[in-house]
C-alpha cells in the first residue's frame, strides 16, 4: 500500500542512514520501523484482540475489580 507522509529532516536523514546500512529502499526501511512501532506500544499497552468476540482488549497486571472500576469511573478517570 502507498501513503504519503511528512517527516522532520532529523527523522528522514536518520531512516535514510538506517536503510543505507542495512542495504534497504527508504519505504522498506520506513514500513519496517512503523511495524516495529506499532508492535512495541502494543507490547507496552498489552493491547490484544478477543479470540470470542474480535474486539480489542487491554491486558492489565493483576484484576480489576467490579468495585474499582465503577470508582474510576465516578471519578471520570
């Protein structure tokens, strides 16, 4: 797929660099680092999909209780 973007000089000389050293096209290099991205917040986030349902889930350490989260949300957190 083919998108447009705008990049500062800093980040596009530094993709430029990167593809130069490992023998990529900048778009190649430019989509590798994307992926690389995306999967690292999802890591952080703990960001997963439903095998029931298909929607998105957020895996949290430890359990939510009914309780804590019904006080988040009086609390509009």
């Amino acid at each position: 797929m083919r998108a447009t973007a705008s990049l500062s000089q800093d980040v596009y000389q530094e993709a430029q660099r990167q593809a130069q050293r490992e023998g990529m096209s900048l778009a190649a290099t430019l989509g590798a680092l994307v992926e690389e991205a995306l999967a690292a917040r999802a890591r952080l986030v703990g960001l997963s999909t439903s095998p029931r349902t298909g929607l998105p889930v957020f895996l949290l350490p430890g359990t939510v209780t009914a309780e804590q989260a019904a006080r988040l949300i009086d609390e509009n957190i």
